[in-house]
C-alpha cells in the first residue's frame, strides 16, 4: 500500500510530466512551425532549471545515503562499536522502506510511461 506521502510525489512526478508535455506542445506552435498545432493558447511558464531529472537524482542519491548511513552502523556494530542495535535495526528498515518506496515509484512511472506510449494517435 502507498502511504499518502508516495501519493504526494506521483502526483509531483505527473505534473511535471504534464508540464514537459505542454512545453513541447507550445513549441509546436511557434511562428514559422509547421507541424500538428497544439489547442493550447496560453503560453507555458518556463520549467524551473532544477527540473524532472534533477528532482528524480536528488530522490534516489537520498535512498543511497540513507543505505550508506546503515550500512556504516551495521558495520560499526559488528566491529563492537558504542552503536546500539535498536539504531542499528531502525536504520536497516529505514534503509529497505526507502528502497521500496523508491522501487514503487519507478514501477507507477514506468506504467504511467507504457500507458502513454501504448494510447492511440
């Protein structure tokens, strides 16, 4: 089941999909274009610099430091370091929900992509 935070996110990923789609659409209606004309009349705002790609790097170097970090106190445990193994633990499951989630939304953007693709002309 996906919590109302992953809801959140697919729902950023999806407006930020559909804004690349209108951006594209409007550059179909640039003067001197010829080409399928887009309904759209009002001109989309710029995508900010920081934009899908940045946003889905960001989203998974935060599951990779969030494995390292337990990773590191598992291995500090092990070692007999002063690392109480309930830190241990939650930061273990920490670690594989991260992953999971981040599992779940490649999965639902996959789909959404295949649906895209698979929708008739």
């Amino acid at each position: 089941m996906i919590d109302s935070s992953h809801t959140i996110a697919m729902r950023s990923i999806l407006d930020q999909i559909r804004q690349f789609e209108q951006k594209a659409n409007v550059k179909l209606d640039a003067p001197g274009s010829v080409g399928i004309r887009s309904p759209l009349q009002a001109p989309v705002p710029e995508a900010p610099s920081n934009g899908f790609g940045s946003l889905l790097k960001n989203a998974v170097d935060s599951v990779s430091a969030v494995q390292t970090d337990a990773k590191k106190l598992a291995e500090s445990y092990e070692r007999g370091g002063d690392v109480p193994l309930t830190d241990v633990v939650l930061a273990m499951q920490r670690s594989s929900v991260a992953f999971e989630a981040t599992l779940q939304v490649r999965n639902q953007v996959m789909k959404a992509y295949e649906d895209i693709r698979n929708m008739p002309i």
